[in-house]
C-alpha cells in the first residue's frame, strides 16, 4: 500500500493545503488592472497602458487572479495575441 499514489489508496485526489508567506509567492499577477476607463485602468484590452501610447505590457500582470497552474502558456498565448495586432496595425 506503501507504493501506490494517494488517489489510488482514497479513490480520489486531494491537495494539501498550505498558507504560504508573500514573500514565497513565484508568479505574481494582477498589478495591471485592465479595461475601458483610464481613470480605474492601468491598460485597455490589448494591454496598451492608457498613458504611454506605445507600452505594452505583455507580462503577468495583466491576469485578474492566479489559478493553480503555471501561468507561462497564457503569457505566451497572450504576448502572441498582442504581436499579432501590432504587426496587424503597422501594416496597415
């Protein structure tokens, strides 16, 4: 019985959990507050800061919370996303 994964001896998963220090946290996120009024905002949704034209912040920040994966797949999908508009405008 020693062997075998917890779900296999339970039937089911289960996560310990544990309260973690600020200061062990890896990925932050949420210190980019985005959307429509500058006045609550720091970026709009193509994360462009609303005060500096050309900024762009392609990072962590922009996600409203952490789920309870790694976050990097997202990052990229979105840096992507934000390329692409940009390639998008300067062609045009």
């Amino acid at each position: 019985m020693l062997n075998k994964s917890p779900s296999q001896q339970f039937g089911f998963y289960f996560f310990i959990v544990k309260q973690v220090p600020l200061s062990a946290v890896w990925h932050q996120v949420g210190t980019c507050k985005f959307g429509l009024d500058p006045q609550t905002t720091v970026l709009d949704l193509n994360c462009r800061t609303h005060d500096v034209e050309n900024l762009y912040v392609v990072d962590g920040s922009f996600f409203p919370s952490m789920g309870a994966v790694n976050p990097t797949l997202t990052i990229i999908a979105n840096a992507l996303r934000v390329s692409d508009r940009l390639k998008n405008n300067y062609e045009s």
